[in-house]
C-alpha cells in the first residue's frame, strides 16, 4: 500500500491523521474492524480496489499507509509474522541468490537461511559488518542481497547503514535492514540508503503483546509493485483482525517507545558499574563500541539492553528469579519488561559454532524494558543481582 503524502506536521500529529483519515458527521471516529473475506463487484470484468481480502483489506490498507509514512518509504506491505516478511525479500531474488549477512543475525533469520534457502542453492556469506573492507570484499564478486539489523540482537552491535548502503549500490545488491530494535523513531534506514526495511510488528509497532505480524517497507515503486505481486499470490498476509490491531497500537506507539527508551538508558547507566556483570551493552552508553556511530545515525538507542552475569548460567537462573518486575519470556517491545536468554530462546537454533562466532554466551541476558518506573526496575535488578 502506497503511503500518504507529507506535511509539515509533526510525525504524531501527522500518524493520527493517517491512522483515522477524514471523518464525516455520523461516521464512527474509531477505524472499523473490516473482516468481510469477499467484496461485491460492480459487473463482469470490471476493476475494483477490494475484490478479496488475500490481495486487499481496507484494514489491512490503513496500517500499510501509517508504516510507510512512519519509514518514509514508498509503500508498505504487512504478512503473518516477521518471518515471513523476512521471507518475502528473499522472494524478491533470483534462484540460487547470493546475499551477505554479519554474523550477528537474528536467530530466526539465520534459521530461515540455513534450513530453507541454503537447500534450494542460496549462498550466504557472514562476515563482521563493522569490518566495512570485508563486507566489500564479500560482494566484490556480485551478489543480490546485503541484509543486517542494526542494533544487532542481542549483542546490540550498530551497523554504518549508509556506509553499507554505498556498498550494496556498487555491487548492484538490494540492502534491506530489519530495523525491529531501532523503529521508524530510532532510525530510517530508507533515509540512509536502504531499498527495504523489515520489521516484526509483534514487537514495539504492536507493543502489547497480542498480535503477530511483519511488514516490509520498499523506497522504490517498482520494487513496491514486485513485493505486492508476492503478497497476493502467496497470500501470507496480516489478518483483518491483526491490522486492526496494529493499528490501535501504532496511535500510541510513539508515547511508548520514547519512554521504553528513555527508560533503558537510565537502567543502562545504572548497571553500567554493577560488580556481578562482566558486560552492559547498550548503544546509549558512553563505553560502547560504536556509541559514536549510534549518536550520528540513531535518534533514540533504543530499549534493549544486554548483560553478562560473572557467575554464568547459574547466577543468571537466580537473578532471573529473584526478579518481580521482570518475566523471562519469548519476544521483546510489550508494556511489561522482559527477561530473554538468547542462547536457548532467540538463538536456539543456531549451531553453537555460529553462536560463538556471533559473541552469544549463556551469561547472556536480554532486558526488553517496559512502561513501568524506570526506577522500580533499576531496584528490582539490583536485587535480583545481588550474591
């Protein structure tokens, strides 16, 4: 779905008037539900915008809308999940593609790579993207796709998106970023170069954690026209129900992730000190490796943060328990915070090697922080991690 045209409003006031459109007397101010699977035609052969809910949905149109004007693409286009967003731009490539990725990568990414497009004769090439010679070197002979998230999960590694995005044009590679961690308000890739951004709408855009969902969004027309022919003829895409309430979520998404953020850079620095942790990565931090490229390139460091118990694993299980405020869980970006442990959830199914290459250990746990008092949380980690 094609996105609305810009003003000169700010981007709340703009999102609102997208999400909620011309309302006249006696209509309902709250976007109605759509969940008719079929739509009237008007005469044989005739040409109508909705026909079936598999190739258009007027709920499904309003949120596509409101994403593509959030990363300032063209169009956007909303599927089942963030995976299978992720496997709709591999679609976009020709058999047998050949793409370079970091060795940070998603688990379900890497997962997606290795059991379905490997097999069917797509060669992957994973190298560190903040080595910016070896990325060149590794497309210097062709290849399609240069594909990365920055902030990594859950290592929270940032990537020179524009400086990638030179690199993908030379080679003639389409560069797509999964922008999940950072969102439209931390980053837009489209911004800096990027032909695609992929996004989990599970995660913050959803943020209360009740739906499932993926988009795409393109900065071409032509490829924005490519992508839609796959989202109708494959059909895997965001129910009426689910776009519903992507929507709803997207009125306040903006409110949420500035104080999820706000939020994490005070934990952050709270833990930055603590003696039972080896590591605090969080961009926002002055110590981190690429806190300078984050200050260039990102608006808000987002609200992940990842940490390394000295004591290991079993000192890990006891902080987790000791939380109260803190659920140890599936996924990231909901009102509640979160406790993931990558090495057995997020990246479970990555080979130990590849875990190990990526700098993944099983100290490692990721802090999705919510809207609770930044303080409250703080206290409740520093008990928890107390001997």
């Amino acid at each position: 779905m094609e996105a609305a045209d810009k003003d000169d409003g700010a981007l709340e006031s703009r999102l609102i008037e997208i999400l909620f459109g011309e309302v006249e007397p006696g209509d309902p101010l709250s976007p109605p539900i759509v969940l008719s699977t079929n739509f009237k035609h008007g005469g044989v052969g005739e040409s109508w915008e909705y026909s079936y809910t598999r190739t258009g949905n007027p709920s499904r149109a309003r949120l596509e809308r409101a994403l593509a004007f959030l990363e300032s693409g063209s169009s956007a286009y909303s599927f089942s999940s963030g995976v299978a967003a992720m496997a709709m731009v591999f679609r976009l490539l020709p058999p047998r593609f050949r793409t370079v990725v970091p060795n940070e990568l998603y688990g379900g990414t890497e997962r997606l790579l290795r059991t379905l497009e490997v097999p069917l004769g797509a060669e992957v090439r994973s190298v560190d993207f903040g080595d910016l010679a070896a990325v060149r070197d590794a497309a210097s002979d062709g290849v399609d796709l240069i594909l990365t998230e920055s902030p990594t999960n859950p290592r929270l590694t940032v990537y020179d998106l524009a400086a990638l995005s030179k690199i993908a044009k030379d080679a003639g590679a389409l560069f797509a970023v999964d922008n999940t961690f950072a969102t439209p308000l931390g980053q837009r890739p489209l911004e800096l170069g990027a032909d695609l951004v992929i996004h989990s709408l599970t995660k913050y855009l959803g943020g209360h954690g009740d739906l499932l969902g993926g988009a795409v969004i393109v900065r071409d027309e032509a490829l924005g026209k490519r992508l839609l022919r796959l989202q109708r003829s494959i059909g895997a895409v965001l129910s009426p129900f689910d776009s519903f309430l992507a929507t709803r979520s997207l009125v306040s998404f903006p409110l949420r992730f500035r104080r999820q953020a706000e939020s994490a850079k005070i934990i952050a620095e709270g833990l930055r000190d603590h003696p039972a942790l080896s590591e605090v990565l969080y961009p926002g931090l002055r110590n981190h490796p690429n806190h300078q490229l984050a200050r260039k390139q990102m608006a808000y460091f987002g609200a992940i943060i990842t940490i390394e118990h000295q004591g290991g694993l079993e000192a890990l299980h006891r902080t987790i328990k000791r939380s109260r405020r803190f659920t140890l869980a599936e996924g990231l970006g909901s009102a509640e915070s979160l406790f993931g442990h990558p090495a057995t959830m997020s990246h479970a199914t990555m080979p130990a090697e590849t875990r190990e290459r990526a700098g993944i250990r099983e100290g490692h746990l990721r802090l999705s922080i919510g809207l609770e008092d930044p303080a409250d949380l703080l206290r409740d980690l520093q008990m928890a991690l107390e001997p």
